[in-house]
C-alpha cells in the first residue's frame, strides 16, 4: 500500500457507516470496510482511510488476511 502526496489525513477515527468516515483517497462515505493505516505526522499520528477498491483490492482480498491484515511501516 502506497500512501499518495494527495491523500487527506484524518485526525479522528470514525466507525465505518458513519458520515465522517470518508476515503482518505476518493473523499467518499465509506460504508462498508475501511482499510486503515496510521502514519505519526507533525504533532500526532495521523489516520489515513480508505475503500478496499480505492487501493486496487476487493473485499474477499482484505477479508482473506484476517483483521490485522498485513502491517507495514509507513
């Protein structure tokens, strides 16, 4: 997973569902499964969210590594 220049951190954390819960990427609700990573950026660890079709993955993708899924550093 490659973290664009033009994706939008998040400081918050919200449930996917909710209205806050947007794509760090496309900017839209992110209804069903949200691939997260986190990223300590200027003065807190910033949130970076985003729909699995978004990083070019399906649902079943995600869905097979479990829910820590792989970690990498950013």
């Amino acid at each position: 997973m490659a973290i664009r220049l033009t994706d939008t951190p998040f400081l918050d954390s919200p449930d996917v569902g909710e209205p806050e819960c947007v794509c760090s990427r496309c900017g839209g609700v992110i209804q069903d499964m949200a691939i997260r990573a986190w990223s300590a950026h200027g003065d807190g660890e910033m949130e970076y969210r985003y729909h699995p079709a978004c990083l070019g993955v399906s649902v079943a993708m995600v869905e097979a590594e479990g829910d820590d899924g792989p970690v990498e550093e950013l």
